[in-house]
C-alpha cells in the first residue's frame, strides 16, 4: 500500500441534500479512501446505476453519500491481512458488502441473509466514485471474457434476479407460468432470462411501451402485458386459463405494482417480493386470503455467492446478456433522475474517470 498515492483527490457522484429534494451532483474533491484489515482499493472501471440508489438520493433510510453497488475495477492497494493473490485482480464489488460468516444464514451459505451484514452505498460508501474500498473477502473475481460493462449489472441486478427466481422453486416446475412486473427494467430483463434460458419457466413480462415489450420479447418472454393499454389481470389470467401465473416476482417497487400483482398469482402460488417501495408501506394481503388462497409469500434480497458465480459463467457462455448503455461519469445525476421517473430500459452504466 506505501505505492500508492492517498494524498490525491478524486471525483465521485455525491448526494447532496437527501431527501425529497435531494440530488446528485459531481465532485472532484473528496479524499481517497485507505482499506483498513482485510480491505482493497479498487480503482473503478465502470458502474451499473439501479433503482434503489434512488433511495440513496431520497433519503429513505440511512445510507452513505455517495451511493452505487454494481461497480467494477481493478485492485490497486492492500489492506493488512488482505490476500496479496488480489493485487491487479479485476473485480466485482456487489450491494454485500461484508457478512459475519457465522450465523445461521452465513453457514448455509445464504449471507445474502445476514444480519450482522454492511451494504455497499448503505454501510460504506458506493461505487460511484473512481476508488472504492471493498471488503477483500466478499467480492467477486470478474472471470476473463465478460467484459466489465457486462459484469456490472449482473453484480445487484442479475444477482437480485438470480434469487428471486430460485424462490419460485420447487413449486413451480419447468414448462410453468411466471410473472415479472417491472420485466423491461433494469432488473426486470435479466429475470425474464434467467427465467426462461435456465430454468425453461414460461415467462409473462409486464411493463409499459414498445421498447420495454421489444427487448423482454428478446430476452425469451412468452407474453408481453402492457399496463400503459392492457387490463393486466384480466389479460394474466387469460393466459393462464383463469388461475393466474404460478407464481408472481414483483420487481418493481410501487404500491400500485404490488397492489396489483397479488391478483396474477394462483391459488397455492408463490408470490416472491423483489421492488422495495417505502418502508411504511405493508403488504396487501390479509392474512386470511393468504390462507385461504394457499399462498406462499416470499422475500428475496440479492443472492448468494454460489449464484453469483453461476451468473458469471451463464454470461461467459453468452446464456444471459443484460441489455446495457454505457455513459460518462457525469451523466450519473441525469441517470438517477431518468430513474426516478422509470425512464430506463435496461440498465444503464457509467465509465469512471480515468
């Protein structure tokens, strides 16, 4: 670590402000960071932007200021006890950003679960800065042949999605329906692929417009509702022979999504909870109907490890593409605002300065 030069400074997306009137801006004097025990410095290739750093800007909950979860780079500086095998390694840095490793979660492998775990952008500060300190235990090695742009948003948002979708087993079988709001998202897309290309489940994408039903169609969709036109429960339950999908992953974070999505799933059908609308808001199912109908309500929050580096691999041999843009830095703060107003197909992600 004596190499390096920690007297420079950097240029990062800070959020000023947070709260409802909260935006991101651009500053090129915030001090570089030194990793602590078992920590890196990675300088930052490039960064995926996903919905939930919104919440960073908005204030909702206690988060650091600059925000950001999907960021790649390359490891430039070692902390104490970090693992010399890391230096110049091309890696992931994910919305975990550390586990205890010893709870009952951490040892089934679910640190994903952890409740003792710190959080990129949350705990620490995020990925839209051009060096970031990671944890030297939990990133992911990025393997030769993924480029970074690929990789990034396969760190939160493929990762999300990669779990989510394992929740909907071992209910729903292969050749069986699956629903996805918010499918033409940044989240949204990979699921549908991961859905349909490797676990074989037919795939119901909703969402609104041309360009969102284009690209879940290419990203293996079966059908295609758009709530912007269609009656999406009566046009869900049609498809299904009037029972509904088999199960229902609802990513995007709205009350009115949630709302409506409990009324695409089936009697004795798996409802897995992604979106994260404000912490306030409940979820809208008595108990009652929950009972009655058979259901099973699942939370999902990223994945594990072990789906992580399937995710990689998947997108090694070119089994899941994310459907990406690449923009300067500076166009961060545009990007959130585009965000804000679902403005995004796809996922959108940022070079960082050289």
């Amino acid at each position: 670590m004596a190499d390096f030069d920690f007297t420079t400074s950097q240029t990062v997306a800070w959020i000023e402000s947070p709260g409802a009137n909260g935006k991101l801006i651009i500053r090129k004097d915030v001090e570089i960071e030194k990793p602590g025990d078992r920590e890196i410095l990675v300088k930052l290739e490039c960064s995926g932007i996903c919905h939930s750093d919104c919440r960073n800007v908005e204030g909702m909950g206690a988060y650091t200021d600059i925000p950001g979860h999907e960021g790649v780079g390359t490891v430039v500086a070692l902390g104490s006890n970090a693992s010399e095998s890391l230096m110049g390694k091309r890696v992931g840095i994910k919305w975990l950003w550390s586990a205890c490793n010893e709870c009952s979660a951490c040892k089934q492998g679910k640190i994903n679960n952890c409740a003792k775990q710190k959080n990129t952008g949350r705990s620490v500060r995020g990925t839209l800065q051009q060096y970031v300190v990671a944890h030297a235990d939990f990133v992911s090695l990025i393997p030769e042949g993924v480029s970074s742009e690929v990789a990034a948003p396969l760190l939160c948002a493929g990762l999300s999605l990669a779990g989510a979708v394992s929740k909907c087993e071992p209910e729903v079988q292969k050749g069986e329906w699956v629903a996805i709001t918010g499918a033409g998202g940044g989240l949204g897309h990979i699921g549908v692929q991961i859905a349909a290309k490797t676990k074989g489940f037919k795939v119901i994408a909703i969402d609104g417009g041309e360009d969102k039903k284009k690209l879940c169609k290419e990203m293996g969709a079966t059908e295609f509702v758009d709530y912007t036109k269609d009656d999406v429960v009566k046009t869900v339950l049609g498809l299904t022979d009037g029972e509904g999908a088999n199960a229902v992953i609802c990513v995007a974070g709205t009350e009115k999504a949630y709302e409506q999505a409990i009324n695409l799933v089936r009697n004795n059908g798996v409802f897995v909870c992604v979106g994260l609308p404000p912490d306030s808001y409940m979820f809208p199912m008595s108990p009652i109907q929950i009972a009655n109908r058979g259901l099973v309500i699942k939370g999902s929050s990223t994945g594990t490890s072990a789906q992580m580096d399937e995710l990689l691999q998947h997108a090694l041999e070119g089994k899941i593409t994310p459907k990406i843009e690449v923009y300067p830095f500076e166009d961060s703060p545009k990007i959130i605002e585009e965000l804000q107003r679902y403005e995004v197909t796809g996922r959108k992600v940022v070079k960082a300065p050289s």
